[in-house]
C-alpha cells in the first residue's frame, strides 16, 4: 500500500527481456534504500514492483506480461524517468490517499498549461474509468496522487503546483504522453454496494442515503 506522496525520481538504467516478462533496474537518486529489504514493494510511476536485489544505487524488479499490457512500463526504455514511492510502515504518514499500485489502466494527456505558478493539465481517461473519476475526488496519475479539479465526460483537470511539478515527472509530459491512472478504490467499494449482491440482503447502502450523508452533492 502507499499513499501518493513521491519520495523521488528514479532513472530506468537496464531493461531485459525474459521469456515475454521484463526485468528492471531502476536507479533511486535520493530515494533512501537503507530500510528495503528483498520483497519489499516500491511503486514506479504507480505500479507496485517487488523488489529482487539490491545493487547499491537502486532496485532490481521483475515486470509480467500482465503489467506490460496494462501499464506504461511497456513503453519505457533505458535513461526514462519514474515517480519513485516505497511501501507505507506503520508510522507513515498518510500524506495523499490510499493507493494500492495496481494501476486500471493508461490515458494521455490532452494539453499542458501554464497558469501562473502553476500548470493546469486535461487528462483523457479509459471510458470505462470516467465513473470513477469525480470532482474533487482522488485519482493516482504515475504514482501520485492528485485532486481532480473537474470533470468532462472521460476528460478531467488537474491543477500541478511547483512542488509537484518539480519533484515528480510531470514536467516532462507533453500533449500525447501516456500516463498510468488508478482510480480511489472507494469509489469501487461503493460501486460494489450500490450493485449489491444477490447472494445476500441488500446493505441498506443507496444514493439516497449517500447524499443524505453528504457524500454525494448534486
């Protein structure tokens, strides 16, 4: 599980094939490793990756076929940038969101603009992830996690402070880039209540009672 917040921008330095899966190694920059062990997790560009050794200045991992085809990590090659997060312990902060690093699937980048301090960024997200995308709710772009600013069919905006464009990939985006998107896994776990389920009684849980409790605001 992580939350969102990138702790660095790592480098991919070597990408080997093997039998259809990739194998990875990511240079870390400032991430510190010191805490990661074999088996830890460190998400890149929001994809949960397994760690299988430790080199000294970054990670190996492993990539299946599955996180080929679902990912961005497919497109990647040698001297490419990714936001960089390790693991949450049980003293982290919850700085973002809950993020699982199982990305849903990939949209691009409409446009990029500057906006004062800022930049303002149009997403185009899969159509069967527009339902799960609302306003002012979260949403995972490559790892980080981000308030959507509004929404426009399978379209949404995001407002990037310096910080974020800063310390993240963000400023290397351009109209067309892929992006990995993860959607707030509330907003699944309500859809799954709402559908209900035949196997047993109803949850009592409906659009009513959930604007009844403000979480829904028409």
């Amino acid at each position: 599980m992580f939350t969102g917040i990138i702790q660095a921008v790592g480098e991919i330095a070597t990408m080997e094939t093997r039998g259809g899966d990739l194998r990875l190694r990511v240079l870390t920059g400032k991430l510190d490793l010191s805490d990661v062990q074999l088996g830890d997790s460190i998400a890149t560009s929001g994809v949960c990756l397994t760690v299988t050794g430790l080199p000294g200045d970054g990670y190996w991992a492993d990539v299946s076929i599955e996180s080929l085809n679902l990912t961005t990590l497919g497109d990647r090659k040698p001297g490419d940038h990714v936001n960089l997060e390790k693991s949450l312990t049980p003293t982290s902060r919850l700085g973002g969101h809950i993020v699982s690093g199982h990305v849903d699937g990939v949209g691009s980048v409409v446009s990029v603009a500057q906006e004062g301090r800022s930049w303002r960024y149009i997403i185009s997200a899969p159509p069967e992830l527009a339902r799960y995308i609302a306003h002012k709710g979260s949403i995972t772009v490559d790892g980080t996690s981000l308030t959507v600013n509004s929404v426009d069919g399978a379209e949404f905006d995001l407002n990037i402070i310096p910080q974020t464009f800063e310390e993240t990939v963000f400023g290397e985006y351009r109209a067309g880039s892929r992006i990995n998107l993860e959607v707030d896994v509330i907003a699944r776990y309500l859809e799954r209540l709402l559908q209900g389920d035949s196997a047993s009684q109803s949850s009592g849980l409906s659009m009513d009672t959930l604007r009844a409790s403000g979480f829904i605001h028409d």
